[in-house]
C-alpha cells in the first residue's frame, strides 16, 4: 500500500520536535532556538493523535465492513511492533552498566507493566521516564477494540457522539479538580497519567471514524486540505502555544490539551491528503525519520546523555558543535536499534501473517506506525 507522504512529514516532525525538547537535559541548542524546544513536548500529542487515527482506521475499518473483529490478531501485530525494540532498550537500562546516565530508574515492574506513567516520581526516578506515553498508547490498545466492537455493534452514532463528548469533559473536570492537588508534581498528577492524556487519541480515533463512516463528509473537507484544514490547524496550534505559555496554568491544564488535540486532528486530516501541501513538501530525510521514528523515540535520551559524558572539555561553550554531536549519536543509535531489532521483527510479523494479506498490508504500515 502506498505511504502517505503527509503523514510520514507530520511522524518526522513530532520526532524531532521531541527530540528537540528533550535536549535540555544536555544544555539544549542555544536561546535561538528556546522557542522550538520549549514547544517540543507537543510533539507527542501529534503522536498521539497520529496513533488515534491509524489504530483506530485498522480496527473500525473490517467493522464497517461487517467483518469479525480479529482482536488476537491485533494484539500480536502490536506485539511484534512494540515489545522487540523496547525489551532491548529496557535491558539496556538496566543490565548494562554505564548505560543509564539520566537518574534513578523506576522499579522494573513498573516498566514491564506499562504502569511508569501512574507511579513515576520523576524528582527520584528520572531514568527512562519518556516511556510514560508508550505506557498511554499501551493501555489504548488495551480497551479500545473492544470498545470499538461494542460501539459498532450498537451501531448508534449518538452513543459515539456522547461518549466522546464525556471522555472529552471528563479528562477536563479531571485535570481541573487535580491541578488543585499538583502543587510541584504537575508531571505526575497532571502530564503523565492516562487518564489525563486521551485528548489527542480520542481525536485521532474519532478522525478514522469520520473517514470511514461519513465519506462524503471527508472528502468533502479533504478537499479543502490546503485552504481550510491546514491553515485552521497550525491557526489552533499557534492558540495551544499560546495557552501553554504557563503549562501549569489552571486554565491550559484544563482547555489546553482539547485545543491542541483538535490542532492535531486537523494537521494530520490535511496530511492524509495524497497530493496536498504537507504530502508535497519534499524534505530530505522525511521519510527515514518517520520509519525510525519508534526507535529514534525509545533510544535519543540515553544517547544525549553518553555524548555530554564522553564531550572533551574544549567544546564547552560550541552549542553548535555539541548539538551536532548529539544529533549524530542519537541518529546512529536509533538506526542501530530500527534495523537490528525494530525491522528483523516486522517482517517477521508480516511473514507470520502470511495467511492474512490483507491484514499485511494494513494502514498502520502506511506512515511508519
């Protein structure tokens, strides 16, 4: 199936984004740049939401067509897809010595339970703790095909409409009345915990559903990709800047996230666009980032930190020459891991599934995901 191009632009943003605002754990770029890493961590919401929409397209998709709901199969394709490269990376961690130069380390449990982001005291245990959004999408693969088998066996778009609006109201109300009890732990009451973060993957879920189940409606706006989705979604995304000034604010805690989740959305739409804008900005290295960008995300981190640690005492000072050098790492360490553990197991997953080619060729694969 061919790659939407759109998408692979929108992955490799969100990668390097990231990757960006993770590097004020080495001194970051320079001030010149403050506004990029500052931003960074919105990264993951477009992920997020990126998420939403090719999980939920892969699993609606044979529903709205009347067929059975292979939930074992689903699970086994995300196995394959997450546990080869992110078993190798917690072993790392944790059986490597020298490895580990970020802090302290959650206990392992926490790790092999997806279960970092609802216990994590990043001030003790600082180790590793970006895993908390793979933690997020693990426990949204966890109920949402059967949530999507029920919702669709009801057949009820009112009962789609109102449970999206309560989740949506709920994380809200939620993240209002904790802000009261944050107080210096915002990451943990407020950032990393599930219940917190269902804005941008309830967004993206709800965009495979529009696709797949009002198609007029969707080609229609589709249409429309570079004069009314694109330029409406980076318009919403300067507002979520803007709101997230003071990202501990009572009023960004609760109105934020939906604001940038719906930004997202509308990004991501326009990127589904075959011959749109963001599919026909040719940047070099786009779709490598988007391909990598699983590996790139579990590995830069502990990549930044080996480099500050091995720096010679005479590049203090040269932001630019240091960050290049973190650049280079963190790249050669997620190449490394993407074609030693990441690829090998992908394609063992498309020979095992062998049986199934149209699952084989499912939309996950479309952008990298």
């Amino acid at each position: 199936m061919q790659r939407l191009r759109g998408l692979d632009l929108l992955r490799a943003v969100a990668i390097v984004w990231v990757m960006l605002f993770h590097s004020w754990t080495v001194g970051g770029l320079s001030e010149s740049f403050r506004f990029l890493q500052d931003t960074g961590w919105m990264g993951v919401d477009l992920f997020f939401v990126l998420s939403g929409y090719l999980i939920g397209g892969q699993l609606l998709r044979p529903l709205s067509e009347g067929k059975p709901l292979q939930i074992g199969e689903f699970y086994l394709r995300r196995c394959f897809r997450i546990l080869p490269a992110y078993l190798v990376v917690l072993g790392l961690y944790f059986l490597l010595p020298g490895f580990n130069r970020e802090g302290g380390l959650s206990p392992l449990w926490q790790y092999l339970s997806y279960t970092v982001n609802l216990f994590v005291d990043y001030a003790a245990h600082p180790g590793f703790s970006h895993v908390w959004s793979l933690c997020v999408e693990e426990h949204f693969y966890l109920l949402f095909p059967l949530m999507a088998w029920f919702l669709v066996r009801r057949g009820s778009p009112g009962l789609v409409i109102t449970l999206a609006l309560g989740v949506l109201a709920s994380g809200m109300l939620l993240r209002g009345l904790l802000w009261y009890h944050s107080q210096d732990r915002y990451l943990e009451v407020i950032y990393y915990p599930t219940y917190n973060r269902l804005d941008g993957l309830l967004a993206g879920v709800l965009l495979a559903a529009v696709e797949l189940y009002r198609p007029l409606f969707w080609s229609a706006c589709l249409r429309r990709a570079n004069t009314l989705l694109l330029p409406l979604g980076i318009a919403l995304l300067l507002s979520a800047i803007l709101i997230f000034r003071d990202k501990t604010s009572h009023f960004a805690v609760v109105a934020g996230y939906p604001v940038l989740a719906l930004a997202m959305a509308l990004l991501v739409w326009a990127g589904t666009h075959p011959s749109g804008l963001l599919a026909k900005l040719c940047v070099p290295g786009v779709r490598w980032l988007a391909i990598t960008s699983y590996s790139l995300y579990l590995i830069h981190k502990a990549a930044f930190k080996w480099v500050e640690h091995g720096l010679p005492v005479w590049t203090q000072g040269h932001d630019y020459l240091r960050f290049a050098a973190y650049t280079v790492v963190a790249l050669a360490a997620g190449a490394a891991l993407h074609h030693a553990v990441e690829r090998p197991f992908l394609v063992l997953r498309d020979r095992a599934m062998v049986a199934h080619p149209k699952t084989a060729g499912s939309n996950e694969l479309v952008s990298g995901g």
